[in-house]
C-alpha cells in the first residue's frame, strides 16, 4: 500500500484518484503508524511552508515520514511535499524542514507573475526511474511563489525556466520530489505516479 499523507493541507483526493486511476493501491492516512507500514510515502500539499510543517508535527506525522525515507522506503513528495524535505524555507520568515536533503526554499524575485501558475517544461538534467517513458521538455503543471535551491546540485533531476532556471524536480536514491504537481498533469502526469508505484513493486 502507498500512504498518502493527510496533514490538512494539499489535494489529496485529486492525488488517491491518479493513483488509483493506473491501478496502484493508495490510500489517504493521518496516522503515523500508517505511514510507517506503508510500502511508498507520497507527500502531497499546497500552502504556506510553516503551516505544513506545523501541522505535521501536530499530527506527530514528521517523526514517520523522516522514518520511513531514512529507512530507504520510496518517497514522492509533491510541490510542498518536495519543500520540507530541505533545511529552511524563508516563507514567512525563516522556518526549518525535514534537512534530509541541504538547502533553502526562496521566493520568485523575477519580472514575471507570482506565483508560478499553469503549463511549463521541465528539462531532464538526470533521467529518475520515475521518468521513464516521459519524453525531455514535457509539460507539467505549476502552481507555486517559492522553488528549492539545493546546496547539491547532484540532486537536481530536472529543471525549468521562468525568469530563471530552478530544480523542478529533484531524485537521490529512494527520493523523488517534483515541484509541478503530477496529479494535474494529465496522461504525462499519471505516467509519473505508475512509474512511482513499480519502483516502489521492486524495491
């Protein structure tokens, strides 16, 4: 099973019903010790950094997750989902992520509309077994006002422009993190969360 996780914050529903439109068995879960039984961890979300952060530890969710990715168990971290997994987010003031991957998240400070919405590409720097059969510079779906700067760029999987170039999606070992949102992404989009289930099948 693959534990969607529920902290209040994020599409949820729009996430189980892709998941479970290419056939994998993925559920919506609050409880921490549904996280730690899962065989994948997806980490959905929209919003502000420090609200996802608090209502993970209020939910005692934080300690499972961070688990489960040490652990080495398949991790999908959507928009938000892919934020928290570095060390702070300046977002409302400075607060702290998960610091499993080094690195900030900042604000767009570009001649462009803010927040980052609709259609782009992404670029494939490093090919993530959860991009197979996705072809370079395919389109996703954004909606965001801050992206991650890694202090590894080795961790960066793809990237895309607008107003500058930033890691859209980063990978490193059982990590996969996009900062587009698959789930809205139609056909490509679903290919990613398929692609996510077998390589969570095989590990």
């Amino acid at each position: 099973m693959i534990a969607i996780v529920d902290y209040g914050m994020g599409n949820l529903r729009s996430v189980e019903k892709g998941f479970l439109k290419v056939g994998l068995n993925a559920r919506v879960v609050s409880d921490p010790r549904a996280v730690d039984n899962a065989q994948g961890v997806v980490l959905p979300g929209v919003g502000a950094f420090r609200d996802c952060m608090k209502n993970l530890k209020g939910m005692s969710l934080i300690e499972s997750v961070v688990r489960s990715i040490r652990k080495g168990k398949p991790y999908l971290g959507i928009c938000l989902g892919l934020q928290v997994l570095f060390t702070e987010s300046e977002e409302f003031g400075i607060h702290k992520g998960f610091d499993i991957l080094k690195g900030k998240v900042v604000r767009f400070q570009i001649n462009l509309k803010v927040p980052h919405m609709g259609w782009n590409n992404v670029k494939i720097q490093r090919r993530p077994p959860i991009f197979d059969g996705i072809q370079d510079k395919a389109f996703f779906y954004f909606v965001h006002s801050f992206y991650v700067v890694p202090d590894d760029n080795d961790v960066v999987a793809t990237t895309t422009d607008y107003g500058i170039t930033f890691a859209s999606m980063v990978w490193k070992e059982n990590i996969f993190a996009t900062q587009f949102h698959p789930e809205k992404s139609q056909e490509t989009g679903l290919r990613i969360l398929k692609n996510f289930g077998d390589f969570v099948r095989k590990a």
